[in-house]
C-alpha cells in the first residue's frame, strides 16, 4: 500500500496556554453511527496535538448543541474560539447555519469560522485509504473504475468541489473516476450512485467498479450510497476517523488561527 508519508502536525500553534478553543460542528444524526464516528474523529485530531482543547459539537439531532458548548465555554472562562465545520463542501450548512448560530454566541468569545474540509488533497488521500482497505491495490488503479459518491448538493459551488475532487482522485492513476450523488434528487448532472456504477462499467478499459463514499460519517445518506453500490465490485468505507482527515482538522485550525493572529498584528 504506497501512500504518501503523512505530514507531522504543526508544531508552532501547540502551546496550551495560549491556543484557542478548536469547536468541531457537526452536522449530526438520529443514526447513533454518525455520532460515534464524528467523535472518534475528533479524539483522533486531538492526540495529534497534546494541549490542545478540542471540543465537538453538533447542529442538530445529537448532543451537545452548537449553543450549549459555546456557552459552557464561555461561563469557563475562555475568550477565543476557532469554529471548524466538519463539512466537506461550503454548501448551505457553511453559509447559513453555522454563523447563524455563532452569531448566537455569548459576546464574550471572540470567534472566527474556519474554512470547511474541502477540497484538500489529504481527503483524496483518504479515500484512496478506504479503497485500499476494502482489497483494491495501487496495481488495480489501471483497470478499475471509481464511483465518487457524496450525500448531495445543489449548490453549484459544492458541486465544483466535488467535480475537481473526483478529477484529482483520477489524477493519481484510477482508470476512471465519477463522482455522483446519494440523493435522489440530483443537480447540476450529477448522476446517482447506481447510475455512476453502470455507466463505469461501459467504459472501455474498466474491469471493476468501485464506489468510494466521500462522507465522514455513517448515516441515511451514506446507506443510500451502499444500496447505490449493489452492482459494483467494491464499496469503501466512508471516510471516518481516518488519520488524513485528523491532520486536515488541525490544518483548518491552524490557518484560522494565524490569519486572526495575522489581522491582530495589523491593527
């Protein structure tokens, strides 16, 4: 399995002292998979950078609330706040929901949003991992097909993402690569997982389709996907606590950070 070597977590925001709070939102679920998935995720960003105060939070369904852990926070005594949004894409969720709720937040904190996940190439290499850990090798890049299959936009710059996300996978060596949608509403010509699949297997050159889900957590969305990929070969797991994803946490916390610190010496 020839994956790149992982980059070291950056040494230089680490100091406990002074580091602000990282709130990991999530979306959440009424499926108890997500949660656990989502928090195992985090506690895996979290021992990448020891002094580090992680939390989580999520927007819906589960606990604790977005509001609940920006008020505990505050009532402990801490000022500065990095929000990540565990998100892929910057669809409706980045753009409305989550400052709606930040701007909700005790007057106290000083908060700054990160940037979403995507695009990143450490996502495209996670989900090579997930391919890699389904029985694929990098000796079948050349002959297989790869579904991959996201929860759904109809945000056209969240559909942009996902296009150029499935341009870049292709780039490193898989025979053909479409992304597609779980649901079943599609938009901007995207297809459905199962539409993906059966136009792979037409194409010439491909002996066997994989389908890699490119969402975080287990869910209705990612079942959905899976019922999509009954006829192909392979299916992936979705991306889940997987390292590359712990390192890109700290990578958006870290460029929010030194950009506040960045304005804080310009002023």
């Amino acid at each position: 399995m020839n994956r790149p070597a992982l980059p070291s977590p950056t040494p230089a925001l680490a100091g406990k002292r002074y580091a602000p709070v990282l709130v990991v939102i999530a979306h959440g679920s009424r499926d108890p998979r997500h949660a656990a998935a989502v928090q195992a995720l985090v506690r895996r960003a979290g021992a990448l950078r020891p002094g580090l105060r992680v939390e989580t939070a999520f927007l819906d369904f589960n606990l604790p609330s977005v509001q609940g852990v920006l008020d505990r926070l505050a009532a402990g005594g801490v000022r500065e706040v990095v929000a990540l949004p565990l998100l892929l894409t910057r669809a409706f969720h980045a753009k409305a929901d989550i400052p709606a709720v930040l701007r909700q937040a005790p007057p106290s904190l000083q908060i700054r949003q990160a940037e979403v996940l995507g695009p990143s190439p450490l996502l495209v290499e996670a989900v090579e991992r997930r391919l890699y850990e389904a029985g694929l090798t990098p000796g079948d890049k050349s002959a297989t097909g790869v579904v991959l299959a996201s929860a759904g936009s109809t945000d056209p710059e969240a559909i942009a993402v996902i296009a150029e996300t499935a341009r870049e996978l292709r780039r490193t060596g898989w025979c053909s690569v479409r992304p597609a949608f779980a649901s079943a509403v599609t938009a901007g010509g995207v297809p459905r997982t199962e539409d993906a699949v059966r136009a792979l297997r037409a194409e010439p050159g491909v002996h066997r389709v994989a389908v890699a889900p490119y969402v975080i957590a287990p869910g209705r969305l990612p079942d959905r996907i899976a019922a999509g990929a009954a006829e192909a070969d392979v299916l992936a797991d979705v991306l889940g606590p997987a390292p590359e994803l712990a390192r890109l946490l700290l990578e958006r916390y870290d460029a929010a950070h030194a950009a506040r610190v960045a304005v804080a010496h310009s002023a």
